[in-house]
C-alpha cells in the first residue's frame, strides 16, 4: 500500500514540465548566463552597404591645336580643371545590440580629410551606450 503512494509522487518529480520557478533556456537573452561585461546579446543588426559618390578635381592637360593652349602658354596661364567622379562602396557590417548597449566591430569608413580628398580609415571596434 506504500508503495502504491510513493510512486506517483516519485514519477512527478522526475517530470521535466516547465514551471515559473525554472530558469529560462541558456540561449535566450533574458535567461540567468554568464556575466558579459558589455551585457547579454538582443539582437544583431545589420548595417548595408553604403554607396558614395566622389568628386575630386584633377588638372586637365591643355589642348594641342586649340584656343586654350595659345592662352595658356602666352599668359602663364591658370591651368584648367575637370571632375573625375568615383562611386565608392563602403561595405556593411554587423551591430551586435546588447542589454547595456551597442556593438560595433572594426569597420572600414571613408573619411573626408580636405575638401576633394578622401581617405580610408579603419574604426576601432567600440560600444556605445543607449
């Protein structure tokens, strides 16, 4: 007759059933994992690649038989100028979003260092705060 008692209190202690006491699964980002001291990941966002445009001015040689090259030479002349225009791709990157804040990787960025001239940088990795 014990033993007729004991067994089903026995069987649901082994049961896994989820109950409100239990710690959420390991992988979702509000469970009890280990302590990131840039906090635990959201979600990560991906940022496109951006297309730009560059224009930079480049001298422009003088015609050999024209008007413009008598000029030129004869009065020590302002040199002329053209555009030469660039499409540049600056490419995408992943942004980890984090409970405390942003992450962003080392990523490659065009910068403006004079007008007309650009350069590549390369970004430290970084997180920025919400």
């Amino acid at each position: 007759m014990l033993a007729v008692l004991l067994i089903p209190a026995i069987a649901g202690a082994q049961s896994s059933a989820p109950t409100p006491a239990a710690p959420a699964h390991p992988s979702l980002p509000w469970s009890l994992g280990p302590a990131i001291p840039v906090g635990q990941l959201v979600r990560d966002v991906w940022v496109p690649p951006q297309t730009v445009v560059v224009d930079t001015l480049v001298p422009m040689p003088a015609e050999a038989g024209g008007e413009a090259a008598a000029t030129a030479e004869g009065d020590g002349g302002a040199p002329q100028y053209g555009t030469l225009r660039q499409t540049v791709v600056v490419p995408g990157y992943w942004v980890r979003q984090t409970t405390s804040g942003d992450y962003y990787p080392q990523r490659w960025m065009l910068e403006q260092v004079a007008p007309g001239t650009f350069q590549w940088r390369l970004l430290p990795a970084e997180v920025r705060a919400r």
